[in-house]
C-alpha cells in the first residue's frame, strides 16, 4: 500500500505543467511600450537584488541552524537524525515556490497593463493566471517533498514495525516543517518590512508633501514601492502559505498515525494517506476552477469580487464530491463524519474570506463609513480603522471555534472521550482548509500584479482611461490580499492547534525512544504504547491551575506582542529612512518634478534591502529562542501553555491588524475613485495617513503572526527532548 505515495509527485508533476502553460501564455502576451518595458525591467531587476540579498543572509543562518540540529541528533541524541538535512530541502522548497512567483508577478505587471487597455477582462485572466504560477508551483512543491521523505523514511525505519513505525515517519516528519517555518518567517517580514518602507516612503512625501500620484515617475521611491509588492505580498506569501500547506498535511498524517494505532495496519496507514489524497483531489479542483476566472467590460468592484468568487465555488464543489468519494475509497472508519470535519474546515476558510472581504472591500459599509471619517481629518479615519479592526475579528474567531468543535465532534462520531480521533478530525479540517490552495493562493498573488499593472500605467503615461482599469483591479487586487491574509491566519490557527495535539503524541514517542515504557498517573502505571493523550497531559500534570501553564500562557501572549511590536517598529525605522532620502532627492536632484532629470530609484531599493536584511534578525530570533528557553526553565507544562497563549493571542491579533490595514487601504482607494472630493482632496490626505499607518499592521506585523506560532510549535516539537530531559522546574 506504501506504493500509493509513488502517485504523489505524479501529480506534483501536473501541478508543474499547468503552471507552466500558465507561464509561458503570459510570456507571448504583448509587453506594451518600450517605457512599459523598461519600468517592468526596473522593478523585477529591484526585486532580484533584493532576493539575492536575502538568500544570503537565510542560507547562513538555516546551515548554522543545521548544524545545531546536528549537534542534537548526532551528539545529544535528542532528535532523529534525518532532521537537519530535511530541514535544509524544506527551506529550499518554500524559497523557491517564492521565488518562482515573483519570476512570474514581475514578468505580469507590464503585459497585464497593455492587455487591460484592450480589455478588462484580458487584464484580468493575464494577472489571475500568472497568480496561478505560484499557487501551483506551491502544491506542487510541497507534494513532492513531503512524499520523497515519507519514502525515505519509510525505508530507514530501523527496527520498527506495526503501528509504532507509522507514528514514527510522521512525527519525525513533522519536525522537517522548521525550515519551511523559518524560511516563510524571513520572506514574510524581511519582504514587509522593505515594502512598507517604500510604500510609506512614496506615500508621505510623494502624496502628501508633493501632491503627485502614487506611482508618479517623478517619485523617487516609486520603483522600490513595486519592488516591495512583488517581494512582501508574492514571495512572503507564497513562502507563508506553503508553510500552512505542508505544515497542515504533516500534522493531519501524525495525528491519524496516532488516532489508529488501536486498529489494522491499513486503516492506519490509509488515515496517514487520507491528508495527501485530499489535496491531490484539491489540486485538480483548482486548476479546473483557474479557468472559469473571468469578468466583462465595465465591471463593478463587486462584479470583479463575484468572478473571482466564482472560480473559488467551482473548486469548493469539486473538492467537497472528491474528498468524500477518497475517504469512502480509502474504507477509514466513519468516513462519512472524518468527511464533516473535511468540510468544515474548508466551510471555515469560505467564511473567513467574506468576513474579511466585508470589512475591507470598498464595495461594504466598514470601509465606506472610515472614508466618510476622512472628511473631518486623519485622527478620525485611525479611530475608525482600529475601531473596524477590533470588530472584525469577531467573524473569523467564531467561525474558527465553530470549525473546530464541529470538526472534533463528527471525526470523534459525537464521543468526547475518543480525543484521538478528534483531533484528527481537526487535522484533516485544517487540510480541508488548505485543500484549494492552488487557486485561493492565485487570488492573492493576482492583488500585486494588479498593483504593479496599475504603477506601470501611470509611469509610462498611458491614457486616464486604462489607468481607471487598472485601478479597478488593483482596488480588487487590495481585497484579495487582506482576504488571502485573512485565509492564511485562520488556516494557521487550525494548523497551529493541530500541531499542539503533535507535540503531546511527540512526547510519547521521545519517552519510548529513551527507554521508557510506563507513565504514572496518580498512582497507577500505564503503559506507553497504550497511553491516551489524556494521560500524557496528567503524567506531566498540564491544567489551568499548574503555574507553569500559566506562566507559559502569558508568556505567550506577551511574544506576540512583542513580536508585533519590534517588526512595526522596524517599518518605522526603514520609513523614516526612506522619507529621509526622498525628501533629499526632491531637494537636491534639480529637474525632478519638471521631468528634466529621474530619481535614483537604486538608492531607494539600496536603503530597503539594507533594512530588512538587518530588521528581520531579532524577530526570527524570538520565534526559535523562546520555546528553547521555556523548554529549558518550565519543561513541558510550559511549553503548552506558551503554544496555548500564542495561538489564541496571535489569531486574534493577527486578524485584527490585518483587517485594519486592508480597510485604511481600501477607504483610500475608495476617495481616488472620485468620492468626497476624490485625489488631492482634503480626505484623500487624511486617508493616505491611515493607509500609511495601516501598512505595517497589513503587510508585516499582522500576517508574520501566522508563522510565530507555527514555527514556535515546530521548535518546540523539534526540541521534545530538552523539555523532557533538561528542564529546570
């Protein structure tokens, strides 16, 4: 039965293909002007250089990380030894789904461009599709890690046989997701951190001061702000969602490892198979629904939301049929309720998306009443936008604990007490989540294409008209990336509480590879093999009431806080920067503003680079450090209290800063569309200011949440050993 997994990179390999028809159509579309062309030029050689840069810097790190890991594995021997070359190809792999759409977002934004002056819709399928690329690349990638290592280690399993050999693979390959974890980190805030240096930068003196459009030629931060779209909000999510992707399969495979240890050898091995079978069924359903993504000319803002909608209920239809039809295939036990909790999480992340497209798109009220506020200043549309922010987060954190109990109850067939099946449900609901991803990632990376269509238009001067266009699919572009955030921070919540129930069956399997055969709770002895959850959980006496899970919980929630702080503070830093040197070539380069002579753009590109390379250290630092740390002084109760307060602090705040970023941006886009006075306006610069307070909170603080908790929970499975064996108290 093990053979099945040879059919995984079979399908990577369609995922592959697709995305490179995809590629090489966008490539034969026409480039527009020779300006079109050098402008494109500029920012994809911008994002290059500062890819290059970050590569450098990551690659040091992840080999030194390695060779901790080593020490561990090798030395210690408190982790397998596969991890640190695991951890280097899965580092490897989420940097290059990023990669690999920036490639394409860059070659998109000129051809997207010259086909909207043509046609709204041709503007749209060129943006949407080259979006594709990476959803693809991403599944694809993924799909064939995740089945070579099983592969693997399948085939060097020592002496292990019957369930315990399942429970093995999956747990050890649970720890590989520290690389995608630390790589997707880097990519999210180093890529946030240049782009909100830019944007604020081109906005605060360019806007506010200058008076001159956002993308003006004119405005010497303007090639860094497209720099920044394509490395923050293409190769930073792309990492991030491959991260969730992996991270969700590996955790939903351990955990059915574990749910049937009690039963046969193939109906273990089919409840480990089940994850991965869902997202092939996922990825097909994506690729069919990429091509019903299509609109018509002089389409509204809710008329562009509904044709992208309608590609996403496409795949959500073929992924519900399809994942029933795998399980009652695959003869799991109570297929019918695993299939519920399949459905529920990918219900979840529908809801998600619209709770997010409500209080952000422009089409809705929240966004239109911030305009309004615009009327009477700048401190009115920041009150309202923290105001909109904290409501929002009403809708995801109620849908994420319906999902979650729903998913447990009908995985557990209504019995509580069978926990191990639950939490596999909640598992497979996190992969329900994800199973769409190669579509839903489209919608995301299609916002910065759109963005940089709408920059190239207005720098290479093309009529008023186009730019109208374009701006109708970068307001469109706007809404799909908070919604895509929004997705990305429900899905992390889902992953996250999976891989907490991953770090109790870890300790099981660190236990019985020291030797241990027996926990005591109270006083009786249990036997290891047999042991629930349950009673791992009071062998290590983890209750609200212990101070070392209450400790761990507001240590927690303390991180994310923190965490949030340094990386908006560091945007702060790079912006004033940035405003620094705008303001210097305005003053100094004689011609500017009459179009006599052109900015240094490079200098601009130079100054972010440098700042998200240094910035982005310390935050990577706190999300290893601290489960070390916490593992070392309060052992295991207080590691699933740290887990516990991230996780639930994290989502909530994650959602907030990036629903009030998305709602600033889009109030913004909203007053340029002619309202309340339109550009220039008195509330266009009140606006502005609010975007500009927003952007760190949507494009770096916010979605970099996500990851903290995941890789926190990587590194604390990755580290079992130390809690176990070394802690303090």
């Amino acid at each position: 039965m093990i053979g099945i997994f040879y059919i995984v990179p079979l399908v990577a390999v369609i995922a592959f293909a697709f995305a490179w028809y995809f590629f090489t159509n966008m490539k034969k579309e026409n480039q527009g002007s020779e300006k079109m062309v050098e402008i494109a030029s500029r920012v994809a050689a911008g994002a290059m250089v500062y890819l290059k840069q970050q590569y450098k810097v990551v690659v040091f790190i992840f080999i030194l990380i390695a060779i901790l890991l080593a020490c561990l594995s090798y030395g210690f021997e408190l982790q397998n030894r596969w991890v640190p070359f695991a951890f280097l190809t899965a580092g490897f792999c989420s940097g290059l789904a990023g990669f690999c759409g920036m490639v394409t977002a860059t070659s998109a934004s000129s051809r997207t461009a010259y086909a909207t002056s043509k046609s709204l819709n041709a503007g749209l399928k060129i943006a949407f599709r080259s979006g594709a690329v990476m959803g693809l690349v991403v599944v694809g990638l993924a799909l064939v890690d995740y089945s070579i290592w099983f592969l693997i280690l399948n085939r060097f399993s020592g002496d292990l046989v019957g369930f315990q050999k399942l429970i093995w693979v999956t747990n050890t390959m649970l720890t590989f997701a520290m690389g995608t974890s630390l790589q997707a980190l880097f990519a999210r805030v180093g890529g946030g951190i240049f782009t909100k240096a830019a944007d604020v930068g081109a906005d605060l003196v360019g806007k506010v001061e200058a008076g001159i459009p956002e993308d003006d030629p004119r405005n010497p931060a303007t090639i860094a702000d497209n720099v920044g779209d394509n490395v923050g909000d293409v190769a930073g999510m792309g990492a991030d969602l491959y991260e969730s992707y992996y991270g969700s399969i590996l955790a939903a495979a351990a955990l059915g490892a574990a749910a049937f240890a009690g039963s046969d050898l193939k109906t273990q091995l089919m409840a480990v198979i089940a994850p991965i079978m869902i997202c092939i069924v996922g990825i097909v359903a994506s690729i069919i629904g990429i091509f019903f993504v299509k609109t018509k000319e002089e389409a509204s803002s809710l008329e562009l939301l509904k044709s992208l909608s309608h590609g996403m209920r496409i795949s959500s239809l073929i992924i519900c049929v399809g994942s029933l039809i795998v399980l009652k295939l695959l003869n799991i036990p109570n297929a019918t309720g695993i299939w519920g909790a399949v459905m529920f999480g990918l219900l979840t992340g529908i809801y998600i998306g619209k709770s997010t497209e409500y209080f952000t798109s422009e089409a809705y009220e929240p966004t239109k009443i911030i305009a309004q506020n615009a009327t009477t200043g700048s401190a009115t549309v920041i009150i309202s936008g923290f105001g909109t922010g904290m409501l929002s987060t009403f809708l995801p954190v109620l849908a994420v604990t319906v999902g979650t109990m729903l998913a447990f109850y009908f995985a557990s067939g209504f019995n509580a007490s069978n926990v191990s099946m639950g939490l596999y449900g909640i598992g497979l609901a996190a992969v329900g989540m994800l199973s769409t991803l190669g579509i839903t990632l489209a919608t995301d990376a299609y916002g910065p294409i759109a963005d940089n269509a709408g920059g190239n238009a207005e720098m290479s001067g093309l009529p008023s008209e186009v730019r109208q266009k374009t701006d109708a699919l970068d307001s469109l572009g706007n809404t799909t990336a908070a919604t895509g955030k929004g997705f990305a921070i429900g899905s992390a919540a889902l992953t996250a509480l999976a891989l907490i129930a991953s770090y109790v069956e870890g300790i099981r399997l660190e236990l019985l590879e020291m030797g241990r055969k027996f926990i005591s709770v109270g006083n009786v002895q249990i036997d290891l093999t047999t042991a629930k959850l349950c009673d791992i959980m009071h062998c290590y006496d983890v209750h609200m009431l212990n101070p070392k899970v209450m400790s761990g919980m507001f240590i927690g929630a303390m991180l994310t806080f923190v965490f949030c702080g340094l990386t908006t503070m560091a945007v702060g830093r790079a912006a004033g920067k940035m405003v620094t040197e705008v303001r210097k070539q305005f003053r100094e380069i004689k011609g500017i503003m009459t179009g006599e002579n052109v900015p240094d753009y490079g200098r601009c590109i130079t100054i972010a680079t440098a700042a998200a390379q240094k910035e982005m250290i310390v935050p990577a630092l706190i999300a290893i450090v601290s489960p070390i740390l916490i593992s070392l002084i309060l052992g295991v109760p207080g590691i699933l209290g740290l887990l516990g307060g991230s996780l639930s602090t994290g989502f909530v705040l994650a959602s907030f800063m990036s629903n009030a970023g998305g709602a600033w941006d889009n109030a913004k886009k909203y007053i340029e569309t002619g309202i309340l006075g339109g550009k220039h306006s008195e509330a266009h610069k009140a606006t502005v200011i609010g975007d500009t307070v927003g952007d760190p909170f949507k494009d770096t603080a916010g979605p970099s949440l996500n990851i903290l908790i995941k890789l926190m929970a990587i590194v604390s499975l990755v580290t079992i050993g130390i809690a176990i064996s070394y802690s303090l108290l």
